[in-house]
C-alpha cells in the first residue's frame, strides 16, 4: 500500500526492561549453577565417642581414686585453665572471676556484714545512730552492735508502754516462735555469701581425674553399705547366741562365706580356725548357723564383685 | 561309747571314692580358701538377739516292742528339762512331718528344716536280754546336717530318768559351751500340817521334781541343809534335844552323826569345796564367830573373832575365800575374807541389809538374799561387791543356791498369810523364772553337784 518503498516494517519494537529481567536472570541462574554445582555436600566424618551412663555413686568412686586405676593419668588436678601455680588448700569454694586472693582478710566487706540486722527489729536503728558508725574501724564484727540496740529497745519497752507496743508489731515472732513464717525475701540469706578462699587449680589442660591411679587412692570399697546391708539380714536370724554371762569370755568368730549372684551361699561357710572351747564352739556353731538360716541375702548386685566372698565377724559387743 | 563309736562307724564309713573326692575338696579348701582370706573384707557382727534355740525331739524309738513307753518317757523328761532351762524351745511334737525318726540313719534334714527346728534330738531304748535297758542319741544340726553329739548307755530299767537327765545335760552343754546341770538333786525342807504345827522334814529329789524322798521324820525341826560338793553327804542343822546342832547325813546308808561337841548352838554349816570340812557358825554369848572343821581328824579352827554374829559361811569354789554374813557394821552385810581366816572385807554397800550368801561353783558370782523397804530379794553380785543386779523381789525370798554350772538359781518363796513357802529357780541373768514342782510348801533347797 506504500508507494515505492513497500518495505515491510520489521523493526520489532522491544521492551527494553523485558530483556534487561532476562539478561540478569540469565546471568544470576547461570552463575549459581557454576558457582554451586562444583562442590558435592558431604558431611565431614566425626569420630565415634563412647558414652557410658553412671551413677552418682559410681562418680564419686571414681573421684575418690582407685589404688589399682591405670597409671595414665600422671597430670596434676587442673580446673582452669591458665598458667600453673601451685594452691595449698584443694577444698572450699573456687573463685573463677577475681584473681586469687591469698587471705581472706584483705578486704573488709562491712556493709554485708550488716545485712542481717534488716531481720532485727527496726526501732534500734532509728534510736542508735552511733553504733553504726562504730563497726567501720572494728573490722567486720556486729557482735557489740546488737546487744545494744536489743537492750536499748527492752529498755524502752521498759519506759515507754504505749509506743513499744506500736513498734513491737514485728517482735511477736520472737514471742511465739510456733509460728514460722516462710519469708522468701530472705532465702538469699541463706546463701553463702564468704569470700572465695582459694583459686582454680590452674593447669595447661582440664583435668578432673587427677586421683585416679595415685597411691594414696583406696581400693575400691563399698563394704560400708552392703556391709550394713549383710549385717541388718544376718543379726535377724542370729538369735541364739549362747549366753555367756558376766564373765564369759569374748569369742571372736570369723567365717569365710562365698555368695552366688541371687545372695545364696555357694557352698558351707567355712570357719576360720578351730574354736579352743566348748563356749568358743557353740558360739561360732550359732554364728553358723545364723549365716545358713538368713540365706539368700538381698544386698547390691552392682557390688556383687565385692561381696560374692567375705569374711564376717561375729564377736560380742565390747562392754 | 564304744557301741555308739561302732554305730557310727557302720554309719559313716565312707568308701574309697568318696574318701578321694572328699581329699580333693579338702586341698582345694584349704589353698584358695587361704589366698582368699588374704584380700576378705571382714563385716563385724555383734547384735545378736537372745531367743531360745528350736529343738525337735521326737519320741525315742523302741528298740523292742515293749520299750515304747519309756522311749516317749525319755523324750518327755528332755523336752521338760530343756525348755525349763529356758536357752530351748522344744517343738510341739504334733507339728513334727516324721514321727518316729531311725537313729542308725542321717536324718531328712529337709522335713526338720520346714518346721524350723534348728536342732534334732534323735534316739532309741532298747531292752537287754540281761534285762538292763540300752539308751542310744545322736543330736544333729539342722542347718550343716553335723551330727553334734552321740553316745550310748546301758543301765537298770528303773533309772532312766537319770539316763533322761544325763542325755540332756550333753545337749546343753554341746549347745551352749556350758556344763549341765540337769542331772542333779535338790535337797530341800517339806513343810506339812498347819501354820502353827509345821512339820519340817528333809527331803531329797530329782532337780526337775521327780522321785521326792523323805530323809527325816519330821519329829525334829531341821533348817539348812548343804550338799556334799564330793560325797553323798547332807549336813544340816536339827533341833534336837536341847540346842540345835549340826548334823552330817549320808543319803545312801541313812547314817547320820552329829558334827563335833561343843557348848551352845552351832548352825549355817556349809562344806568346804574339797567335801573334807565342814565350816559353821558357832554361838559365844550373844555372839557367834566361823569355825572349820576336818572331818576326818574332827580338829576345829576358828576363822573369826568378833563381838558380832558372823554366820552363813561360803567358801569359793577354789577354797582359797569364802564370803559370809555379818553384823559387825551395824546392819548384816556380806563379808569375804580369805580362806583360811583373817581380814575381812565388807563388799555390800547397798541399801538395806545383805544375808545367806553363797558363792557360784563358777567361782563369778555371789548370790545373797537383800532385805530392805518391806521386800526380801534374791540378788547377785560379783565377787569384788560390784555389779550388783536384783533378780526377783517379794515379800519374801530368801536362800539362794546356785545349780553346778552357776547358770541357775534356786531359791524359796512365801507369799505370806496362811499360805506356804514354795522353790523357784531363775536365771542369774534375772530370765526365766519358773516355780519347782514339790509334794507340799518347801524351803531351804540347795543343789548337789552333778551326779556324773
């Protein structure tokens, strides 16, 4: 329809901002798939810790040390980290902010000392200035303090009738002290508030099993409450005892036993020795025959190592 | 004990296997239990309770037909005398699964275990063609299946009792460590009639009560008789004729004499431990002082000189003291000086006035009878005045006498009024205080040794 030229128009009109969406979005995809694809995502392998669940008891076993714990474990008890020095005093509290303080009467906290008398009450504090003022010098000791305002504040009660009895409203406790009133502003009073008295024992690495294996360690050794345990089921059943009289002589009786897993005896007790007199005889025979009668014996099987053989001793009570 | 040895050959001769694997435990035994032993922990015991041990003693087996009754007999008369001891607890034969138990096998441990008997008492009598009867026991031990004692005797058909006795005496003691006291008499004064018209007479019988004999006919008032710690001898003090005097009796032939000839009374006499003196009190004016005398060459010692009455005399057991009564201090106290005579000293310091002691056979004890605030007590004390511990109180009991092995005390007891005197024994521990079957009232009892 156009003269002459006739030339189609194919000049398409583009969106400018179109392709600009286009180029970018080609461009961001394209370097995420460069840039993320070359890295597989693997996890780094661990090694494998063992974790065995214990018992409070068996802790401080451990902790008390073992005459027989492997040697392996030649380093000093260390709680901190930090350059080593030497701390006389291994108990008490440990102080893990300030650095450590040698004595505990370099400082003088007064003003917490005086806390407590907040519970006393109130109308000495306002009768007696001065007795404040003197606890300063006097290191930290409110013993003279008290007594004073107390007996100022009976002496008042004393002359004046009708004030104190207005005052007096927080006395009454100290009148009936059934009632205890549960007062949970004062539980930090409970606390314990000294000082800490020595450092952290401070090493280049964390220990905390420094016992184990020392020679001052114990054997392992919980006799003390199976023990019980034995002795609480034999006395039961020891019940015939022959009777010796004032003058009788005081046998002692030990008798080897070996226990079985159930508490059971495994085989008959075995008497230590051979008992000199018929006395000394039917004694350590009642002893036996407590020990066959009370059979099987409920005691720990965690100790079972421990009480699966010993010796118990049967002898009479010293006068 | 030769038949009893056999028996228990026939019973426990093991053969040859059993004796090598019996070897083998024992060399086992003995090296790991000594290693062991190094590294034992030892767990002290020493809360016992006192309860009496249970026994089981079932009827003795009869060794021919007729023998049945003296078999349960037998059995009877030990499970009286073990339970009065008061240290066992016979099981009612009624809860026993075996009736009648074979003496010549190990026993089913199981059926005395169930009823929780800790001991077993098995036996039997048989009749002789000689007609003497033979008594067989084993005691066994419930719980180690241990045969604790066994043994055999032979004697008349009238006597066992005394074989009941004796059978008794060494269970006690295999069971306890302790000498018997089961096979024993007592002698004691049986009280008859009225109040006022007592007639007192010397009487003998078997510690448990059994076979009462009369040794006097009660014409003449006798108080204090004393057992004979060697011989079958009595002596007592009777008043005859005139003053009372000390008599010695012999309880087999009937034979009786009266101790020296002095003036005056003499009383509260008591034989040395040896049975060769006799010690008593003899009277001087208002007083009375402590003689000796040998019975053989009948020569008098005197032990003490006061102006007091010194009286019931008790030699210890080693003879090397004796303890008595006296009212040097004011009040009667008990006094021990040495044997043969000379410083006494006062051991009871009590309240109240202390009389009648005696000393135990065990040599620990001193038995008294304590008055004071309207009650009569029998109490004891050790040898030195200390320890003193009351063990029974009334309105009267008075005359201590220890059984041999110390253990017992037999004492008499008035309840007052129109009533009687009667024995009882307890426990020196103060334990177990149990009335003694007698025909009549009786009083004044003192123990013999054992007959065995």
């Amino acid at each position: 329809m156009a003269e002459g030229t006739g030339k189609p128009d194919l000049k398409v009109k583009v969106d400018k901002t179109l392709a600009a969406s286009i180029v970018l979005h080609v461009l961001v995809i394209g370097w995420g798939l460069v840039s993320f694809s070359t890295k597989a995502f693997v996890m780094p392998e661990e090694d494998t810790v063992a974790v065995d669940v214990i018992s409070s008891d068996q802790l401080s076993r451990a902790m008390a040390g073992q005459k027989d714990g492997k040697k392996e474990n030649p380093k000093p008890l260390v709680e901190k980290v930090a350059e080593a020095k030497p701390v006389d005093d291994a108990v008490g509290k440990i102080d893990d902010k300030k650095p450590p303080v040698v004595t505990d009467t370099a400082p003088a906290p007064t003003p917490k000392v005086e806390k407590p008398e907040d519970k006393k009450p109130d109308p000495p504090k306002k009768v007696e200035n001065k007795p404040k003022e003197e606890p300063k010098p006097v290191e930290k000791k409110p013993d003279p303090v008290k007594p004073d305002p107390i007996a100022e504040a009976i002496k008042k009660e004393e002359k004046k009738p009708p004030k104190p009895v207005a005052q007096a409203a927080k006395p009454p406790p100290e009148q009936k002290p059934k009632d205890r009133v549960f007062d949970k502003s004062k539980i930090a009073e409970l606390l314990d508030k000294r000082d800490p008295t020595r450092a952290s024992m401070t090493g280049d690495t964390l220990n905390a099993n420094a016992a184990l294996g020392t020679s001052k360690g114990k054997a392992a050794d919980n006799s003390a409450t199976w023990g019980a345990m034995f002795r609480q089921q034999v006395e039961v059943c020891w019940k015939n005892k022959p009777y010796g009289g004032l003058d009788a002589q005081r046998p002692e009786v030990a008798i080897d036993i070996r226990l079985k897993r159930d508490g059971g005896l495994e085989g008959m007790p075995v008497l230590d020795g051979t008992p000199s007199t018929p006395y000394a005889r039917a004694y350590a025979e009642s002893a036996m025959r407590a020990i066959i009668q009370c059979q099987p014996y409920r005691l720990p099987a965690a100790f079972f190592e421990e009480w699966k053989s010993f010796t118990p001793v049967f002898q009479e009570k010293p006068l | 004990m030769s038949s009893s040895d056999k028996l228990r050959e026939k019973l426990f001769r093991p053969d040859r296997r059993e004796m090598m694997s019996g070897m083998a435990a024992l060399v086992a035994a003995s090296t790991f239990g000594a290693r062991g032993a190094l590294a034992q922990k030892r767990i002290t015991i020493t809360e016992g309770e006192f309860a009496p041990v249970p026994i089981a003693i079932p009827n003795f087996s009869a060794g021919t037909p007729g023998d049945a009754e003296v078999g349960v007999g037998v059995a009877q008369v030990i499970t009286n005398n073990l339970k009065r001891s008061g240290l066992f607890a016979p099981i009612d034969q009624a809860a026993y699964l075996e009736k009648q138990v074979n003496i010549d096998a190990p026993p089913n441990l199981n059926n005395w275990k169930s009823i929780n008997a800790q001991a077993l008492v098995v036996g039997r009598m048989t009749r002789q063609a000689n007609g003497r009867v033979k008594a067989e026991f084993r005691l066994w031990d419930v719980n180690t299946g241990q045969q604790l004692a066994g043994n055999a005797f032979e004697t008349s058909a009238e006597y066992w009792r005394r074989i009941a006795h004796i059978i008794s005496d060494q269970i006690y003691e295999r069971m306890t460590g302790e000498k018997g006291y089961f096979d024993t008499r007592v002698v004691f004064v049986d009280e008859s009639g009225a109040a006022q018209r007592r007639v007192k007479r010397l009487a003998l019988m078997d510690q448990d009560g059994a076979n009462v004999r009369y040794l006097t006919r009660g014409s003449d008032l006798v108080l204090t008789p004393r057992f004979s710690p060697t011989t079958q001898e009595i002596t007592y003090m009777e008043f005859g004729q005139g003053d009372p005097r000390v008599y010695l009796l012999n309880i087999e032939t009937g034979q009786r004499e009266i101790v020296g000839n002095f003036p005056g009374m003499s009383f509260s006499p008591r034989f040395s431990p040896d049975g060769q003196r006799i010690i008593m009190s003899l009277q001087q004016g208002g007083n009375s002082n402590l003689f000796v005398m040998d019975l053989r060459s009948k020569a008098m010692t005197r032990l003490t000189d006061t102006p007091a009455i010194d009286t019931s005399p008790s030699y210890a057991p080693d003879g090397s003291r004796l303890c008595f009564e006296s009212d040097r201090g004011g009040k009667p106290q008990i006094y021990v000086m040495p044997g043969t005579g000379g410083a006494a000293q006062r051991i009871s310091f009590g309240d109240g006035s202390y009389s009648t002691p005696v000393w135990s056979p065990r040599g620990d004890y001193i038995a008294f009878t304590k008055q004071g605030g309207g009650q009569f007590a029998i109490g004891i004390m050790k040898t030195d005045g200390s320890g003193e511990r009351i063990l029974t109180s009334g309105f009267h009991n008075e005359g201590p006498t220890f059984a041999p092995n110390g253990r017992v005390v037999m004492f008499f007891r008035d309840p007052g009024g129109n009533s009687g005197p009667s024995l009882f024994t307890v426990d020196v521990s103060g334990r177990n205080e149990l009335r003694v079957p007698t025909p009549g009232f009786a009083s004044d009892p003192a123990w013999s040794p054992l007959l065995s």
